[in-house]
C-alpha cells in the first residue's frame, strides 16, 4: 500500500472518524521472536521452544509475544502514514491494549490506524489512534488499541 501523506497537522482534525491507513503485510519470524525474547528476557517455552510448543502449545507452534505485537504499532505507523511539517514524533501512552488473538511463529500481520482525536498541544499536536492489529487469512484481530503519539513541529 502506498504511504497517506498527511500536508500538515492542520490536515488531520477533517479525519477524525476515519480509516487512515492500512499497511502492508509484515511477517513475524522465529528470529524475530527469538530476537525479541533476548532483549527483554522473557524466554517462556511458547515463545521459544519449538519442540515444546508443537507438543504442548494449544497453537501447534511458537507464537509471539504480546508485547513484540504491540511493539511493531510505531514501524507499522512510520510505513503507513506521514505528517508532513512535523519534526519529531513520539509515543505518549495507550489508554486500552488487549490481545486479543494468537500470533503465531511465520504469520503476516497488518495494522488499521483510525484516528480517533486530535488536541492541539504546546508545539504540536497529540493523536489518538484507533488501531487493530490483523493476522492475515484469521477474521479475529491479534491485538486492539487506543495508542496516543504526539508530533511537534
């Protein structure tokens, strides 16, 4: 999909209420699992082990971490959507996060960002976006958020 190029902070108060964007498809590999397991140390057998999680999982195999999920939202955002005139983007918080589904080891994932609200705030602007993580060929979402980022300009 192509990037929505956004002319300006003035340009997103007419979006409030729509379907921004939605992303190409990403795909989460073991390595990237694994690579996520070392840099926060949450080496759980579901995540890691192979050999377990195919015996044992409820989901035949390896399945990511929530929060590796829930940390693609920024990359995802960056690919999808670009605000021109603003010089420094920046996460503040997220108000509800569930995960809502499995994200299994190999799948493609893809975000759908609706903005939500737009504040104006000292030098910029706060954003609420809606967003649903999707897996691809599964009608239940990964995970759901309300995530707030701010951009100054």
């Amino acid at each position: 999909m192509a990037k929505v190029v956004i002319a300006g902070v003035a340009q997103l108060k007419p979006l409030i209420g729509t379907e921004v964007a939605v992303t190409d498809w990403l795909t989460v590999s073991q390595e990237r699992i694994d690579a996520f397991a070392d840099a926060t140390e949450d080496h759980q057998w579901i995540h890691v082990d192979r050999e377990r999680a195919a015996a044992e999982s409820p989901y035949g195999t390896t399945v990511a971490h929530g929060f590796l999920s829930l940390s693609l939202l920024p990359y995802l955002l960056g690919q999808a959507i670009e605000i021109q005139g603003t010089r420094l983007g920046i996460n503040y918080g997220l108000n509800r996060v569930r995960f809502t589904g499995p994200l299994p080891s190999g799948s493609r994932v893809r975000a759908r960002f609706r903005l939500a609200a737009v504040e104006d705030i000292a030098k910029g602007v706060q954003i609420t976006w809606d967003v649903t993580v999707e897996r691809e060929g599964e009608a239940k979402p990964v995970l759901v958020a309300e995530w707030i980022t701010r951009r100054h300009e």
